[in-house]
C-alpha cells in the first residue's frame, strides 16, 4: 500500500503526517499498522530509521477513540523504553500526533515524589517510561494498569538484555496480573529482534506474530562504511585529525562518536573540549560523576540545534535516537556483536538520506571489521588522513 489512508490511518493523524512532509508509510509501517488496528498482537524487526515509532505509535493513539471511559484506573496506553532519551523522544512524537490526550513520562533521573504527584494531577491515558521507574512505580501501587489497551516494548532486544531483564520481566508480570481479563494489543520492536526476544517477554508475547522488514539495502545502499586505521594510544588524536579533515568541506557536517563505556566517552569528550572541539556527551557519567537528564537533554538539544557539531555517547543512550541531519557515525572501537554494529550504523542513513559510517580501529578492531564486513554484505572502505584530507590510500605493492 501506498498511502496511510489505503492503511486505515485516521484523516486527523494523516494530517499531522503531513506538517512533517511524510507522504507515504515505509516498508515496516506498510507491514505492521493494519495488524496493530486489528489489535493483534505482534513483535517487529526493522532497521533504524525507517519508522518504526509512527508505525505502533498511529494504531495506539487511534485506538483511543474507540475505547470507553470509565473511571480512571490507569494509562490506556504504555510505552516501555530502555532510556531517557529514547522516551522522551517517544512522548514527543505521541504529543505531537495528539496534543489534547494526557501523557507521562515517568524515567528514573526524575525525583519520585514529583512523578507520583503528576500521575495525581494529570491521569494520563499515555505513559512512556524505562522499565526500573515503571516497576518502581507499579510495586508502589502509584501506576495501575487495570485500564490497559495498548502495550509496547521499543528496543525490545535491550530491554531484555542481561542487565535489565529482570526489570522487564518483573514489569510485564505486574501487567499481566493487573490487566487480567483485559484484552489489550501488545508490541515489540527493535532493528535486531528476533525470536528469541519473544521467548524472552514471556506469556503476553508467546503468541505474537513476528513481522520482519527485509530493508537491510539501506545498510549497504544508504550507508558508506569507512575503516581509519589507528593505534590504540593515538585514537582521540586521530579522531580531532579527522574531524578537522570533515570540518574543512564546504557542506557541514555533524558527527556522532561512539565510545562502548561511558568512563572512555567522558575521558575522549574531555580531551576534545579541551583542544577546542565543540562537543558535548550522552553517556552515564563524566569524571566520576552521574550526568543528569538534565545534562543529557541540553547536550542533545545543543546537537540537534546544530550548536555544536560532535556528540560524544555510547551505545545505550543513543539507542533508537532520531537525529535529523545526522552526517557521520565515528566508532572508537568495533563491536564483535553485529547487532551493536547495525545500531550505531542507524543513527544516519536515515528517512531517504545518506551517511557514513567510520571506524577508527588498531589491527585487532580492523580484522574484527572485515568479519562483519562478510556477514552484513557491506563494503568497507579502507581510508586514510593525509595533509589534512581524508584519501583513499595508496595500493600495496
């Protein structure tokens, strides 16, 4: 189908579809709407960019119109996220697709007692919060889903990693025993989901439909893969070096670093602002130090403003992020897990546009390179700095 008309979608939404110039659904959005109205229950896989907020996030909203009103005994609709950033951007989206329905967005960086007063205040029909404030405020009895229409699971992969799947786990129990007898619809989605994520959510997912996009050409059409090589004690060097390389091209550029720990973002982030760079962070912490949502959010906002052209983060907090304008992805290391290689790679690339993805790597991150280079179906390109630019470097002979 070629229009979210044909698809079921609601005038009104269709409407606000349009002020941001989206003409017609995706790939994904074209597979998973029609199901979600029918209420089915499903788990989604489909690469980042391609719109997999709009496509759970149309069916949810349109469903309220639908339901009965009664007595207030929860939110209709929850969202479930594994960061502050990612469900911020999800409430966003939800605000703006329906401005008049009350939302929540109840994150752990945010004081208890404040959220507990708002859930008083405001009885919002759309929550959007990470699993350990959620649970928190389930056991607490403060959040109650006895009204539950319409659940969904974003970056489902990472929700039931190691670290948080006892969270999940325990949240999703709580959902079922409050909303026993309800009949609700219940989405999960990642760009890597797979069947073993919906063994993983347990009872509420075991009968769920698994729909995949087959949209991986954006990884290797949209996409140029760039390899720096580097030793391991020069790689912030190499990095500045490279950014002053992409500064001096006539269009401008904004760059996303990716580090895998937040202590080694915040060293690399020092060393950037200390020789000039304007960059700011979206990691954990900074010298020691927890980085606030507050933090986070005005470094976010300077990037997306275009105040500054680096951000500095590691791979959770820019999960499922939306970063228009968004030029270059540069890897200080190179993940074994080609899971984590596709996300950072979705940061760009993204809505119809193209970008470019670096790593800068010593001999062992390189060989690790050219292994998901033969397993993604990409191409790698070999590149060096030279005299200020960024060439193609000579055949061996």
């Amino acid at each position: 189908m070629n229009s979210f008309d044909a698809l079921g979608v609601h005038p009104s939404f269709i409407e606000k579809i349009n002020e941001r110039s989206i003409a017609s659904p995706t790939a994904i959005q074209n597979l998973v709407i029609p199901p979600l109205l029918e209420g089915k229950n499903i788990v989604f896989r489909s690469a980042t960019g391609t719109g997999k907020t709009l496509a759970y996030l149309l069916p949810a909203l349109q469903m309220l119109a639908a339901a009965e009103s009664g007595r207030y005994q929860g939110p209709s609709i929850v969202i479930c996220a594994p960061t502050f950033e990612l469900c911020s951007q999800i409430k966003a989206e939800a605000d703006f697709l329906s401005p008049r329905i009350p939302s929540a967005l109840l994150i752990g960086s945010v004081r208890l007692d404040r959220q507990i007063e708002s859930l008083k205040k405001t009885k919002p029909v759309l929550a959007v919060g990470n699993p350990g404030r959620l649970l928190v405020l389930a056991k607490m009895g403060k959040l109650r889903f006895m009204n539950l229409r319409f659940l969904v699971l974003d970056e489902a992969d990472r929700l039931t990693a190691p670290e948080c799947l006892e969270e999940t786990g325990e949240l999703l129990s709580i959902i079922e025993r409050d909303a026993k007898g309800l009949v609700f619809c219940r989405a999960a989605c990642s760009a890597t989901v797979s069947s073993k994520t919906r063994v993983q959510l347990g009872p509420l997912f075991e009968t769920a439909e698994i729909i995949e996009s087959d949209d991986h050409e954006i990884l290797r059409e949209r996409i140029e893969h760039w390899a720096l090589f580097s030793e391991s004690r020069r790689k912030v060097q190499t990095l500045r070096s490279l950014l002053a390389a992409l500064k001096t091209k006539k269009s401008r550029f904004r760059a996303l670093v990716f580090t895998s720990r937040s202590d080694e973002a915040g060293k690399v982030l020092s060393q950037l602002q200390y020789h000039h760079i304007a960059a700011a962070g979206l990691f954990g912490k900074m010298e020691g130090k927890p980085l606030t949502s507050a933090e986070r959010k005005a470094a976010l906002d300077s990037f997306r403003l275009g105040k500054i052209d680096v951000l500095v983060s590691t791979d959770l907090a820019a999960r499922g992020l939306d970063i228009p304008g968004l030029t270059h992805i540069i890897a200080l290391d190179v993940p074994e897990d080609r899971e984590v290689y596709i996300h950072r790679c979705g940061r760009t690339g993204r809505a119809g546009k193209r970008g470019i993805m670096i790593s800068i790597g010593d001999e062992v991150h390189l060989r690790r390179l050219a292994s998901l280079e033969k397993k993604l179906g990409i191409k790698v390109q070999p590149k060096e700095l030279y005299n200020g630019r960024v060439c193609v470097p000579p055949p061996m002979e």
